[in-house]
C-alpha cells in the first residue's frame, strides 16, 4: 500500500474540498507546450506565464533542476511547476527524466503543501514525454509527501 490514491479524471480538476496543488514536472530550457502543460494552460494562464517568466530571468532566480515555483490559480487552487527534466528529448545521456531534480522537487514540494495545509494532486510526473518510469518515481511521492502526512492523488487520464 503506497498510500497514495489512484482515480481516473484529469489532474487539473481535482474534487476534494481544501487548498489543492497540482503538480507537475517541466523542462530545464524554457519549452512549454507539450503533454500536461496544454491541460494546465487550457485552464488557466498563469502557470505558463511564471514558467516563462521565470526561466527568462533564471540569471537572478533559483531556476535549475530540482526547483520548484509555485502559482496560484484559484482561492484554494496553486500549480507547482517543478524542474526535473533536462531538455526535451531522448538522446546519448538518455531520456529527458532526471530522478535526483525529481525527489529534490517533491521535498520542496512538501514543504510548500505543509504551510498549504494542502492536497496534493498530479499525473504521473516524469513519466510521459520526460521517459521516466513510475516504478522509481512513485517511492520519492510516497517518501517525500505521503510520509509526511501530505495526502497525494495520481490521476491517469482517459475514461
């Protein structure tokens, strides 16, 4: 038992009551606009923005791998953008997953859903265009968020 819920349904539209974070996972070099991205900028436009805002002014911030900004949406609503992937595609140094900027991202995160008083609720992060595998990333959610208490909800989309 990971302690982590498993529902069917899109991550951007989570139906538990209290202040909710959306996570997901983006890229090191600024790209937005493929896989879980498109639902979150269908719904709103924030998160975008602060990404792109974010990496343009990534000489006088904290963007690099393992970070994590987060933006609120709604009154009870925040997305976590957090960078754990280097790049977009698969090359010599493999995929585009990296699991150490993962587990360091979902440690921060944890910290911003304590204050939050917060839910947790994401696809399964790192595992679609960025290649990774759920089997190594669902031990960091569970070591990272659930053991703290943080309740977590994985959403695989489809009917």
């Amino acid at each position: 038992m990971s302690g982590i819920t498993y529902v069917r349904g899109d991550a951007t539209a989570p139906s538990v009551k209290g202040v909710k974070v959306i996570a997901h996972v983006c890229n090191d070099i600024g790209g937005w606009g493929k896989g879980f991205v498109l639902a979150v900028s269908r719904r709103w436009p924030e998160p975008e923005a602060a990404y792109r805002a974010w990496h343009r002014d990534r000489a006088s911030n904290d963007f690099a791998l393992g970070a994590v900004q987060l933006v609120q949406v709604e009154r009870y609503v925040w997305v976590a953008n957090m960078i754990g992937q280097r790049g977009v595609r698969t090359g010599s140094k493999g995929v585009p997953v990296r699991y150490e900027a993962i587990d360091t991202a979902l440690a921060r995160l944890a910290d911003h859903a304590a204050g939050l008083g917060a839910s947790v609720h994401m696809p399964r992060i790192g595992c679609g265009l960025a290649g990774g595998k759920w089997s190594r990333v669902e031990p960091m959610v569970t070591g990272r968020l659930v053991r703290r208490g943080i309740p977590v909800t994985v959403y695989d989309h489809g009917d």
